[in-house]
C-alpha cells in the first residue's frame, strides 16, 4: 500500500515538472546544492520569473520503518517491523517568491513524506 503510495507521489511530483518545464538536476555526491541553485534562481531574476525556478535530486540516508514477513501461515502470518537505513531521493523545490526571496522544500520520496521548508527572507 505504502509502495504505491510512494510511486503516486512521484509521479505528481515528476508530472509537475514536465507540465511546467521545471530544470531537473540529479545532485551527485559532493555536489554544493546551493551553487547548482544560485544560477537558476539568477536567470529567473533577470527574467523577472517567481515561483519554481529548478527542482534537484540527490539520494539520502534517512531512517525509516520496514516491515517483512516472519513466519506465520499464510492465512495468519507474522510481520517484524525495525528501523532501518534506507536511501531514497530527496526531492529539493527551488522557489523564487516576491517576498521571501531564494527558498526551497525539501521533501523526501518516502512514508510519511516529510517536509521542510527553508525560508530566507530578503
């Protein structure tokens, strides 16, 4: 069920993208995110543009639970839940707004879908 929810939540996010022409830019490891931004949010400035000026991806190590079957028949069987390190892709929104100025979300691809959001303010 989560799995599939995971994958509607991408491909919202991925249909964003392409219906609005958002610049994607896979982050390798290393890469300073706010460098690769900087230019983006640049152009959007010289062109008088607010709102999604590039969306970034990296992979990142976070905690999440997993679940998986441990026995059990199957008309009854029996799941272990744990902690474990997973990495799925950070989703980084790049938003340009009138009055915040360079902002982004952060969000990772991954139940319960957590959210930042990193303001600025000019």
């Amino acid at each position: 069920m989560l799995g599939k929810i995971g994958r509607d939540y991408v491909n919202q996010i991925n249909d964003y993208i392409a219906s609005n022409q958002i610049p994607t830019v896979k982050f390798a490891k290393g890469d300073v995110k706010e460098e690769i931004a900087r230019k983006h949010f640049q152009t959007a400035e010289r062109e008088g543009r607010y709102g999604v000026v590039m969306v970034g991806i990296a992979q990142g190590k976070t905690s999440a639970w997993r679940g998986w079957r441990d026995g059990g028949p199957d008309g009854h069987p029996h799941f272990v839940y744990r902690r474990q390190s997973i990495f799925p892709n950070n989703y980084y929104i790049y938003i340009r707004d009138p009055d915040w100025g360079p902002t982004f979300i952060k969000t990772i691809a991954y139940a319960p879908f957590p959210m930042w959001v990193y303001l600025s303010g000019k």
